[in-house]
C-alpha cells in the first residue's frame, strides 16, 4: 500500500510557531535521510531573503508547490527556520505540506546553564551533543557554571582530581557554539561558593571564614566558602579573570555571587555591624562590576541577596543583569519580578530543570517552576530565561532527568502561549529521539511522578534520594514523615515505569545509552525505597540483618553499574567523590546496628 503524505495538521513543531497557515498542494522533495540529521543539512534548494522588518531572530517560512522561501532578519533568523523546514521535511517524506510559519522569540535570550562543579565535567563530545540539541530548540545562549573545573596554570591544587575543561577545550567548543548560533558564555562564581579554593592552606588568608563557620544547613563547615569583600580578594580574581575571560567572545559574564553563607561572621564582621550585611555585598558586587568592564563584559550576578534588601536594588549599576532564581514551583516569581522590574533594572529569569538531588526527576514541580518563571518574566519584561540544571550532592542524576526541563523550557522561551504540557512527551521524542527512542519523552516524564503519591514532598529533592543517602539514625526519623504505604505506592510506580522502559527498548530495537542511564536511575530510586522498607520492617534482628547484608550486595553491584554510566558522557574527575557517598551507605548496611 502506497503510503500517504504527512498533511500539515500532523506536522508537529517544537518549540511551537507563533503562528502556522495552512496553504494548498504539496512540494515534492527527496525523502528524509539519516544522514541528513542536523541544521541546515537540506537535500534541496531554498530561496533565502534578508529583510530589515523583522523583528531579531524572526523569520517568515513558506511553501508552496513551486518551491521554498525563508525570509530571515538575521542569521539566527535563517538558522531558525532552516530548523524548523528540517522538522517538517524530517517528518514528511517526500512530500512537504504547503504552510505559510511567521515566527519569532518572545525571550531574547533563552540560555542553558550547565553546572559543571559539582563532580561531574562532561566529555566533549557530550558537550557537543549537547550545543546541537540546544540549537535544535532554537536557544541562543550556553554558560557551563563554574567553580574549581578550569585548568588555571598556576592553580592545579584546586583542579587536580576534577578532569578540567582546558583552555584549549574552551576554545574549541566556543568555535563549536559560534558555527550553530548559540552564545558561549563565560561563568565563574567569584564571591561565594569558593570553598573548592578555600579549603586549601594557600588560599585561606582570602577567606572571610578561614577557620571555617557554622552553615545554615550543612552544620559545622571545616573551611570558608566565601570570599573577604576586600582588595586582596578583587587582586586575586583579577589574575584568574586575566587567564579565564579572554577565552569568551560574549560580552556577558555570569560572575555568581550567590548565597555567601558567612559573610559578617569574620573578617568584615565589624563592617557589617556599621553599615549592614546587604550594603556590604552591594559595595563588593559593584567593584566585582566594574573589574569586569575593564576586560569589556557586561556583568550578570543572581539576584537573591539584593532581592532580601528592595531599597538597595536601585543603587545596581543599570548596565548590570540581576539573575533572578527559584526552583521549586510555588516560587515568588510574581512578586520578584515586579519588585525588579519597578527598580527598571535588567534581569533574567531562572528556573531549573528538577534534574538534580533526585534519580529519577520532579516533573510536575520542572513544569509548574517553568511556566510560572515565564510568565511572570515576560508580563515584567525580562530580557531572558536561563533555565538552569545543578549537580549537588555529586551529581548522581542520569543525564537524560535534564531532558524534560530543557524541552519544555525551549517551549516557554521561544512561544509561551503556544507551549503546552500534553505536547512535552512528542517533543522529548522530537529532539532527543537519537538519544532514547520513540516513547522515551512519556518514560522519562512518568518516572519523574513515581512520588507524587507523598504527602510531604522535600523541597529541591526527591524523597527516593533521601532514603538512600540517609544515615541509619537519619532513616529512621524519615519514618515521621512518610508511611510504609507511601513507599509502597513509590515501588509498585517505579515497577511500572521500569516495565515500560524494557518494552521501549524492544520497541526501538537498539539498547541507546539514555535508555541505559534512566534504567539505572530507576534502580538506584527502587534500591533506596527497599532500604526504607526494611527499615520500618518488624523482622527479627537476624533475618533483617541477612537481608540488610543482600541489599549492600545490590547497592555494590548498582555502585559499578554508576562508575561505567558516568564514564559515558563525563570525565573521571569527581567519580570517586561521587562514589564515596555510595560506599559509605553500603559500609552502614554491612555494619551491624
């Protein structure tokens, strides 16, 4: 049987147009290749034309039985729509349907901040990936986060266990970025989070804690965290920026500046009493400002600080970009937005991916953090959304829990009336089909739901990771806040969603290496819910120390299984520390109570 065209009512586009007209008839192309995979890689002519009036980055696709025309603004605009003509001639055959798409970005800046400090620095290859997949979803903009991961010449201290990108790597994937369209941008946290730096005796004089502090949430911290706000500290920073800056093009740089924990516990404690810890980081954020003009970028700094004391915003340098982030979904988007927006000061907004502290995802929360971020970014005027992806606690998540984040937030980004939930599983499939497979995006979607059924939910985490990274005195207070009810609910989902997994990889008739990296974040999640049982078990002590003993039997085995999905994409730098987390909960099983 002969088979049929692809009408234009089945074309599905991801992220979604702003707007699609159907047109009659059909135009007759080659069919689609698996070689032909990529932007641009078209298997017959298009008529390109440059116009004035369209907005950044827009673009006008048509057409029609006598050809195609792209009319682009700039060549983002023409990148764009040569995406876009690629999907529908991806999905079309030979025939591609008559359409008449006027597109254009409601974000000007729709970016993806990997964080690469947290154990895990991926492999260049997985970076590349990773670039093609983000210009396949039309973002423009990449920063890769930094802390200790870049090979400084006279610092191999801080990066000698940590597989840094180079700068010849840097380098290398800057000129990658540039050939699809996608802004590399510099990143490197220069106030807070410095204890990869402080931790060590040469560098401690510049913390404000050398001795270590008392932190929030971790307890007792041996070392600093954060810099002094002083001269030696902007004089040391100067000569790590002299190295780092000039490896990027982009004027912008993401200077951090977050959660500086113990600023006004040591060294400018005094100062702080005087004037206020929130004058004090102002001050420091200015000077860090104008440092970083001087190697002619623009400065980008996350917001929560300032955003704790509204009557300094005004006082940010206007040429200044206050990150604005919150992961969970009830976060204060509204609120802080407006508050930023009334100061008419520059700002992104940031939400993140739910991809980390968790193996399996938070999908409903990724979603709800997303849309609100969006919304209240656009009705505030925020120049961009930065979706962001974390490694904390040793980025033991799968890579492929990032999808959906990055999926739905090119949807939000590019077209956010347009981006709807039901559509998220075809377009996971869409773009990261090379990497899982037909009927991945609904896998990954429902795995990260398998705890919805909690009725208290962690903040920034998922249950399942707490239970398995949890000491013996840990887990058992966990009990005063979930039922064994709960956790058999959470088994009998992950059971579910892993049966799906197997028969889509029979589907697909290949083993992909996201398909393996979710099956073992399906099992470490399954692992951790059996440890919680058996410890709310009632079992005599011998029976429950024997199966105690098979579960630390498991948990080595899930242990190897980790060390070779981590080699797949990452580099070995941070493996060990990763690990060390596992080995010491697979010690306790061993350990009689």
């Amino acid at each position: 049987m002969k088979k049929r065209a692809t009408s234009a009512r089945n074309i599905f586009l991801w992220p979604p147009p702003q707007r699609v007209d159907r047109l009659r008839g059909v135009l007759a192309v080659p069919a689609w290749r698996e070689r032909d995979r990529g932007n641009g890689a078209l298997g017959f002519p298009v008529e390109f034309r440059l116009a004035s009036d369209l907005l950044p980055e827009g673009y006008v696709l048509e057409i029609t039985p006598r050809g195609v025309v792209v009319t682009y603004a700039d060549a983002r605009g023409r990148r764009h729509a040569e995406t876009t003509l690629a999907q529908i001639w991806r999905q079309s055959g030979k025939h591609l349907p008559g359409l008449r798409i006027e597109d254009v970005p409601d974000f000007p800046v729709r970016g993806f901040m990997l964080d690469i400090s947290r154990g895990k620095v991926p492999a260049r290859a997985a970076l590349r990936t990773l670039v093609r997949q983000l210009a396949a979803l039309k973002y423009n903009h990449l920063q890769l986060y930094m802390e200790h991961t870049f090979a400084f010449r006279a610092h191999s201290a801080v990066w000698r266990n940590a597989s840094p990108l180079t700068a010849a790597e840097i380098r290398d994937l800057q000129r990658y970025c540039d050939r699809l369209g996608v802004e590399l941008s510099a990143n490197f946290n220069s106030f807070g989070h410095f204890e990869r730096w402080l931790k060590h005796p040469k560098y401690q004089h510049l913390a404000e804690c050398p001795a270590g502090f008392g932190h929030p949430i971790k307890g007792r911290v041996p070392h600093g965290t954060t810099l002094k706000p002083n001269a030696a500290s902007l004089k040391f920073l100067d000569k790590l920026w002299a190295e780092y800056l000039p490896l990027f093009k982009s004027k912008r740089f993401n200077l951090g500046g977050d959660e500086p924990w113990e600023l006004g516990q040591g060294w400018s404690k005094r100062h702080v009493r005087k004037h206020g810890r929130h004058r004090i980081y102002l001050e420091f954020l200015k000077k860090l400002h104008v440092q970083a003009k001087r190697y002619g970028k623009e400065t980008l700094f996350w917001g929560d600080i300032l955003l704790e004391a509204p009557e300094l915003v005004r006082e940010v340098p206007p040429e200044a970009t206050a990150l604005l982030w919150g992961y969970e979904a009830d976060h204060p988007f509204a609120e802080q937005c407006a508050r930023l927006a009334a100061a008419k000061r520059k700002f992104w907004v940031c939400p993140g991916t739910s991809a980390w502290n968790t193996f399996t995802g938070r999908t409903d929360n990724m979603l709800a953090n997303i849309e609100h971020a969006a919304r209240h970014g656009l009705a505030n005027e925020a120049e961009g959304l930065l979706l962001t992806s974390w490694g904390d606690g040793g980025n033991h998540q799968p890579w492929p829990v990032m999808y959906p984040g990055i999926a739905y937030a090119a949807g939000w980004a590019w077209n956010a009336k347009g981006a709807r939930r039901e559509d998220l599983p075809r377009a996971l499939d869409l773009v990261f089909g090379d990497e899982g497979g037909v009927g991945f995006g609904q896998i990954l979607l429902e795995l990260g739901r398998v705890e919805n059924a909690v009725r208290e939910p962690r903040p920034n985490r998922s249950r399942h990771q707490v239970l398995f990274f949890a000491t013996r005195d840990e887990l058992a207070r966990e009990f005063e806040t979930i039922s064994l009810a709960e956790l058999k609910k959470i088994a009998r989902a992950l059971e579910r969603a892993r049966k799906k997994l197997s028969v889509t990889v029979r589907k697909n008739k290949r083993d992909l290496t996201a398909q393996n990296e979710l099956r073992l974040g399906a099992d470490m999640a399954a692992w951790a819910v059996r440890r919680a049982l058996l410890a709310g078990a009632s079992d005599a002590r011998g029976p429950k120390a024997k199966k105690a003993r098979a579960l630390a039997a498991e948990l080595r085995v899930l242990i190897g299984r980790f060390e070779k999905t981590w080699l797949l994409r990452a580099r070995p730098g941070g493996l060990r520390e990763a690990t060390a987390r596992m080995r010491a909960v697979e010690q306790e099983l061993r350990t009689p109570a």
